[in-house]
C-alpha cells in the first residue's frame, strides 16, 4: 500500500493523503482507518486517532490491535478509566 511506503519514508503527510482516498473508495477499510489513527498517534494527536479506531473497531470488535491502539489513545487523552476498559477486553479476547 502506497500509505505504508510514504510512512515509511517518514512523510505522513503523503501516508495520510493516500489512506483518506482508500477511505473515499472503501470507508469502511480496516487498514486504512488503522493507518491514519496511527499517523495521528504518531504526531501526538491522540483525540482524532479515537474516530478512526472506533471505526475499525466496530467493524473487527475483538482484534486485540485495535484494541490496543484503541486503549493506547484513551491512555495519552487521560481517559484512564476507558483506557483500563480496553486493556480488559484485550484479555479477555486473547
């Protein structure tokens, strides 16, 4: 994927462009919503990787890495108790 090469190379800004127009043809897209939570968790924005993750948590509820970026998202907003949440349902779905 084109996103994952420009992140790669250290240029999220192109990684973002080319994960937003895999979510203009499929905005359901697991890979692409994981993709630009993590770019935002990467540039320490925490709060708008926690749509993303929502997202593709709804459409995998019980993969254990969404789940983790999902509770390592709450962590760096200091929602601590959401954030415990998650780490609880990550053991119970290993």
């Amino acid at each position: 994927m084109l996103a994952r090469l420009a992140c790669a190379g250290g240029d999220d800004t192109r990684g973002l462009e080319h994960y937003w127009s895999a979510l203009r043809i499929d905005p359901a897209s697991v890979k692409a919503l994981l993709g630009v939570a993590h770019v935002f968790i990467r540039k320490e924005r925490p709060q708008q990787a926690l749509s993303y993750l929502r997202r593709a948590g709804a459409q995998r509820p019980n993969q254990p890495e969404i789940l983790f970026s999902l509770g390592n998202a709450y962590f760096e907003c200091d929602r601590i108790h959401q954030a415990i949440v998650v780490i609880i349902q990550i053991g119970a779905t290993i």
